[in-house]
C-alpha cells in the first residue's frame, strides 16, 4: 500500500493538520514519544508526520577533532548525531520509517525560510526525493489548512528554499569560523573560553559597544528650567517660562528676579483639537517592542509564547514583517467568533455595527505573511504569559478597525511683568480606538482648569531648576531589536536569539544594556584587527542577497562564493594577528570569569586571592585560585549539570554553588565543606548525597 506523506514542522502541528485534513477518523500511531497520524482524504491515504524542528544541521565535512579554520567544507547531518541533541533520534527514526511507504510528498511545515528548509532536508535526505508539494497558511484553523491543501502548489517553494540553504550555509562560515579563530588566538595566549561572535552577532555587539563609548564620553551640560506655580478661580495652574531650557544661569536669574513678588494674567489661550488614529496591525518586532514595554517581556520570550498561541491555532503566524490585514482573512468572521468571548462581546458589537470593517494597515509588507492577527477560536486553558499577550494581539486587531480618537490640545500663556510662561494641557474628547486598546493605551491625560483670557493668576510660587544634559539612554532588549531592524541586521525571527545569545555569551547584562568588559574585548580586538566582522554594511549587503536570492534575482552559488572568498580575506588577516588578538583579549576574559564565578576567598592563599570555577579544555571542572600558578589550591566540582554561583554563603563566608541537572531538583554546594543546602531543614555531606542518603 502506498500513500501522501505530509511534513509537517511540530507534534502539535501535526495533530492539528491531520484532524483538519481528515475525511473520517484520525488513527494515532508510532511509539517512543512519537506520534504520527494515519488519515484519508478524498479517498487517498495519507500518514501525517511531525519533525521537531530541524532534523539536520550543517556541520564540517570530515571534521577533525582538533578546531581549524578556515573551514568551508560543510554537509548536512542529522540533528541526533549532535551531542546534546540525541532526543532528536526519535523523530528521525519515526520520519524514516513512515516514508518507506509513500509515493507522495507533500511540506506541511510553517511557510517561511525556516520551515522551508526544515521540508526540504527530510525529502532530500530521509526520502531520497527531489521534489514535493506545497501547503501554504498563516493559522492552524481547519477551514485554512483545508484551504491550503486544496490550493497547494504542485513543486516546494524552491526560491525560499534556497534563500534558506544560503542563510545556513553563511552563519555557519562566519559564525563558526570566527568563533574557532577567537578561541584559539586566546589559547594561544594562555587562556580557555569559548568565544563566539558571528554574521548578525558582530555588528549587533559592536552598535552596543559603541553606544556605551558614547554614554562614556558624553559630558554633560547644566542648564536651569523656571517653573511658575499659580492659581486662577478653578484651580491650579503649573506653568514653565517659554524659553525652556536657559544655558546660562544668570539669564534664569534676571527672569527671577522681574517675577519676583508679581502676579499674572492669561494672556493668550489656544486650542486645537487633533484625531490620531489607530496603531497598525502588529508585526512579530512590533509585538514584541510593545510586549516589552508592557510586560517586560523579552523578544525571544514574547516569540515563544506567540509560538505556542499559534500551535493552539489562536492566533495567525508570528513571524512576519506585515503589518497588513488582507480582506481574505475575513474580518467579520474573525470579530463575530471573537465576541463569543464574554470579555470582548461588547466592543466586537460595536464593530459590528459598523456599515464597514476595514482596519488601518501599516506600511511593512510579507508576502508570505499577514500581520499578525487572532482567529478567533476561544482559548481553552492559557497561563498567565499566554493571557496577557492573547488579550494584547485580540485588543490590538480590534483597535486597528476603530475610528480614530479626537484629543484636544491647550496651551495657555501666564504673563508675568514682560516674562511669558505656557501651562499645556491635553485630554480625550472621543476615546475611539482607545476603548478598545485599554489597558495597553499609553496615553496622558493633562487638565487645565477652567480659564479665559483676562483671569488673573495668584503667583505662589517660582522655582529655578538646576539640571544636566543626560547622555545618551542604553539600548533595552525592545530599542535594540527596532536598531537592527532598521540597519538590516538579521531577520524577524532571528533577531531575538541573537541578543539571547550575547547575554548568554556573557558579552552583555541588565535589561537597560550594559556591555561586560569581556564583551567590549572582543569587540575593541575585532574593530583592531578585522573590522569587516563587526561591519553592519557587509552583514547588510549578505541579507540583500538573501532576499534577492528569494526574489529569484541572484543564484546561492554565487553568494557562498562571494562570502567564501570575503571571509578568506578576513581570516588571513586574523591568522597572522592571532597573538595579538588573543592577548588583548586575555585579560577581560580573566576578569570576567573572576568576576562571574567568584566563589570567596582563597582558603590557602595570604594574599587576600579568590577561587574561581573554571573549565580545563578538557571539559573537567574545578575550583581554583585565581593566584595559579603561585596557589595550587584547588576544590572539585560536580562534572554533571550547570554551574552557577548563588548569592547565598555558607557559615564559613564561602558562596555556594548552585548545580542544575535534568531529572532533579536544583541543588547548592559548599565547595570547602561539601554540604549540600538543597534542604532547608538539614545541611548534608556531598558525599552523602551521591550515595542516595539525602
């Protein structure tokens, strides 16, 4: 018996296809934790069957043990052989033994670059086909999916397949092959860390390193503000001189000086009112800006977290540049689904009740995505997280059908003798769209009481405000993320992993972001030295290219050439500066890790030195003093799970160390007596730990 098989990118994803697609009855199968679906479609069988994700990925053909570069010799294999990745086995070994029996192929995965690519590599390689069809839809609903497969495309999207092959292919050049040069100009120096940096990882750092050079140098400058308080028959009036900001204090000084003792008069009032319209549909970066700042949501947690909505097939696919609605999504439809959730019925009435649905749309357009919008399906359980972003995209998409709101503007002049000081005040005449963005509308309202021209103003009081020019403010996750958007740095999806990363790296800390001394080495050695690594014009340039590539404009081929022979040049360059490199980068890497894994002071050492968790290159952890070579002293550590120093001391002043590992709790070290601390009722010997006894 033969029969279609259909690809798809998720377990979750799967499901749903399969129940969506079904003529009858879904028969659930496999085993291991792996299951896939047996269903019939206009009296075909089909089987229905998820990857996880990738299940391959480029690594180096022939790889040695021992790290070289440059390295452009790269073949895809499965993502099991990995170390870290076997849990992937399974799903390859499911994915191989479904495909035994099929004559046709047909990818179901998520309709971008990533989900192209994902298709592409189990045909090629699991099914030994060239060739397939093609589903394409932005939601999981049933009425898409059966949209999407009785529309699909006979041939895979091959000019996004190979714009994802050719992404693939450059982050692996420029990534691993900067990142073995880093690690071992600084070996070559007497030190181990792994260090990275990449393609869009390079000139990402290097804007944030830049901006703390300008918050660095920045000096700032005084200047005096006057602040009038007064009162007219309805109230308080606060008021600020006209001139703003005076640079020179004795300018403020005089104005004090003419209003000192003297009361006003309103001389002047203007008022304007000004419809604003409706915020546009989100797009993922939007979202995840506005996530932000409402939340305090990272970007890579807010794409999380959207992921699993859509896998619930609540919300159309996240990662999109669009911030477009196209009719064909049916914008009634959606509302009237929507209002059959109590906490939206009756502002879907009011829409409703429009003679006409057509939302703002923005500016950015995806053409393989819409903006980002709610299906209206009811949730069934959310936690917290998924509730607060829901109700965000469900609020948003509903604002962007409503009038505009209508805000009026005052501005009122106090005369005081010859001195004139403006009182502004702004408040809402008609909410519109802002009714139905509450609580997310982050709008003030300022009142001014009531006055005409002519009232007098009691003066009760002037004040002189002495004040500084403030430097420049630091990149948040949210300012960043719009930064490298705007520069053409990475893509939608991939942007927010690449902070992930820094932070992870240890080149970046605090939300209000803050550069580490190890980040700004690597930087300051790769500005020095390979100044084309941290260039967001070449970065820029490679992402064109993509795109062209996915226009069907330009050929792989000729791009992994250009990128070979361009990283050429910057390697050869790094090979012969690799001592440099490596020593000017030395010494950060030093006290970063003293400064990350401190663990207190030495035990042996009289010089007031500390020990510090560190990794030999063999992977075997310890705890050492930073005065090696001069103090042996040393502590084992646990060679399984992740490290970290608590904030928590034992009794003898030493920090604990805290150890995570799949399967148990977390659990804290002393290192110099070996007690555990994970029981709050009991302080046990590490060794009585490993034997089970805790």
């Amino acid at each position: 018996m033969t029969y279609t098989l259909v690809v798809t990118e998720k377990p979750s994803a799967a499901k749903r296809i399969a129940s969506a697609l079904a003529d009858g009855e879904v028969e659930k199968l496999g085993g291991r934790g792996v299951s896939y679906y047996s269903i019939t479609r206009n009296g075909r069988d089909m089987m229905v069957v998820p990857a996880v994700g990738h299940l391959f990925v480029l690594d180096e053909k022939n790889g040695g043990l021992k790290w070289q570069y440059p390295a452009f010799s790269v073949e895809w294999k499965p993502t099991y052989t990995r170390k870290g990745n076997e849990w992937a086995k399974k799903y390859f070994d499911s994915m191989k033994k479904v495909a035994e029996g099929a004559d046709e192929y047909i990818s179901a995965c998520d309709y971008d670059v990533e989900g192209s690519v994902i298709a592409w590599n189990v045909l090629k390689f699991i099914c030994d086909v060239e060739d397939g069809k093609r589903m394409k839809f932005s939601t999981l609903t049933t009425p898409d999916l059966i949209k999407a497969f009785d529309d699909m495309s006979e041939h895979l999207d091959f000019p996004q397949i190979e714009a994802g092959l050719t992404r693939h292919q450059l982050d692996w050049y420029f990534g691993v092959n900067m990142s073995r040069a880093l690690t071992i100009s600084l070996e070559k120096a007497g030190a181990y860390r792994t260090l990275s940096t990449g393609r869009v990882q390079g000139p990402t750092l290097e804007i944030l390193v830049k901006r703390d050079g300008e918050i660095e140098k920045f000096k700032p400058v005084p200047y005096w503000e006057i602040e009038l308080n007064g009162s007219v028959k309805a109230g308080d009036v606060i008021a600020f001189h006209i001139n703003g900001k005076f640079w020179e204090k004795g300018d403020a000084e005089k104005v004090m000086e003419v209003c000192k003792g003297k009361d006003g008069k309103i001389t002047s009032i203007k008022k304007e009112q000004q419809q604003y319209y409706p915020p546009v549909p989100f797009d993922l970066t939007t979202m995840q800006r506005e996530c932000y700042a409402l939340f305090g949501f990272s970007p890579k947690t807010t794409l999380d977290i959207a992921q699993t909505l859509y896998e619930q097939a609540l919300i159309s696919y996240p990662r999109t540049s669009s911030q477009k609605l196209p009719p064909t999504i049916g914008y009634k439809k959606i509302i009237e689904k929507l209002s059959g959730q109590k906490w939206y019925e009756e502002l879907c009435g009011k829409l409703l009740s429009k003679s006409k649905l057509f939302p703002r749309q923005g500016k950015k357009e995806d053409p393989a995505h819409p903006a980002i919008f709610p299906t209206g399906n009811k949730p069934k359980e959310l936690n917290a997280y998924q509730k607060k972003l829901y109700d965000l995209i469900v609020k948003r998409f509903m604002a962007a059908f409503a009038d505009p709101s209508v805000r009026e503007s005052v501005k009122a002049i106090v005369s005081v003798e010859s001195e004139e000081f403006a009182a502004n005040g702004v408040t809402t005449i008609e909410p519109g769209w802002m009714k139905f963005y509450e609580p997310y509308t982050r709008i003030k309202e300022v009142e001014l009481p009531s006055m005409k021209e002519g009232d007098d103003v009691k003066v009760e009081k002037l004040k002189m405000h002495e004040k500084e020019t403030q430097p420049p403010k630091r990149y948040t996750q949210a300012s960043i993320l719009k930064e490298m958007e705007d520069l053409g740095l990475g893509t939608k999806a991939t942007r927010a992993n690449i902070l992930e990363t820094l932070y992870d790296r240890g080149y970046i800390k605090e939300k209000s972001i803050i550069v580490t001394e190890l980040g700004k080495a690597v930087v300051n050695a790769l500005r020095k030295h390979c100044p084309d690594i941290v260039s967001v014009d070449l970065t820029r340039r490679f992402e064109e290219d993509m795109e062209k590539i996915r226009e069907g404009q330009k050929k792989r081929e000729d791009i992994i050439k250009d990128a070979e022979k361009e990283l050429g040049k910057i390697l050869d360059k790094f090979k012969t500066e690799e001592a440099n490199i490596g020593g000017e980068i030395k010494d950060a890497v030093r006290k970063y890790e003293e400064e990350e894994n401190n663990v207190g002071r030495c035990t042996k050492c009289k010089k007031g030195n500390i020990m510090v968790i560190r990794s030999q290159k063999t992977g075997k952890r310890f705890a050492g003093c930073n005065n090696y070579p001069d103090c042996t002293n040393s502590f084992p550590l646990p060679q399984k799970g992740t490290l970290s120093v608590s904030s928590k001391t034992c009794k003898c002043g030493m920090n604990l160390v805290e150890i995570k590992s799949k399967g148990r709790r977390p659990w804290k070290l002393c290192i110099e007596h070996g007690f555990d601390y994970s029981d709050k009722k009991e302080i046990k010997k590490a060794s009585e730990v490993k034997k089970g006894k805790k």
